[in-house]
C-alpha cells in the first residue's frame, strides 16, 4: 500500500481532493510558523546570545500552540476544520487519562 492510501485509509479520508487539501493545510501551517517563531522569539526577547535552555522553555509552551492555531486556520479556509479539529483533540487528549468513577 502506498503512503497516499494509507493516509487516506488510516484518516478515513474519501476522495484525493481531500486529501490534498489536508496535506496543503498542513504544509502551510508549517511553513507560517517559521516567521511567526521569530515574531514570538522578539517579543519575549529572545536573541541568539539567549541559553539554550531558555529558549527551549519558552519555544515548548508558545509554538506548538501558534502551530495548532494555524493549523485551525488554514483548515478552515480549505474547508477542512472538522478534519484539523478532530486530529488537534486528539493530540490534546495524549497523556490524559479520563477519570474513572
């Protein structure tokens, strides 16, 4: 099985037009984060003379964040917000366990 099919299988996804507007939502996502990472980096001052360690303790709670939002983003402009909102649940939920009664 190529990696098309077993992305469209795996994500339930119907017809390639789909699935190439989900990948082009991720794409975009992903490049936009780049400017918008340094636009976040200068307002909390972040230089390359910063410490690694700082930097990473601010890139782990902002960007990813920035990310999802983007990825909301370009999904609902493409017409895909139920698939890019459905998978960000998903990759919230990870590490939460329901409580149990």
């Amino acid at each position: 099985m190529n990696p098309k099919a077993w992305l469209m299988n795996k994500w339930n996804i119907q017809t390639d037009r789909d699935f190439w507007l989900i990948m082009l939502t991720y794409s975009l996502a992903g490049m936009t984060i780049l400017p918008v990472k340094k636009v976040i980096f200068h307002l909390v001052g972040i230089t390359p003379h910063t410490p690694f360690w700082i930097v990473v303790l601010v890139y782990i709670p902002l960007i990813p964040p920035a990310y999802q939002v983007g990825l909301i983003f370009f999904g609902t402009i493409f017409g895909q917000f139920d698939f890019v909102w459905a998978q960000a649940k998903k990759r919230f939920r990870i590490g939460i366990k329901p409580k149990t009664a």
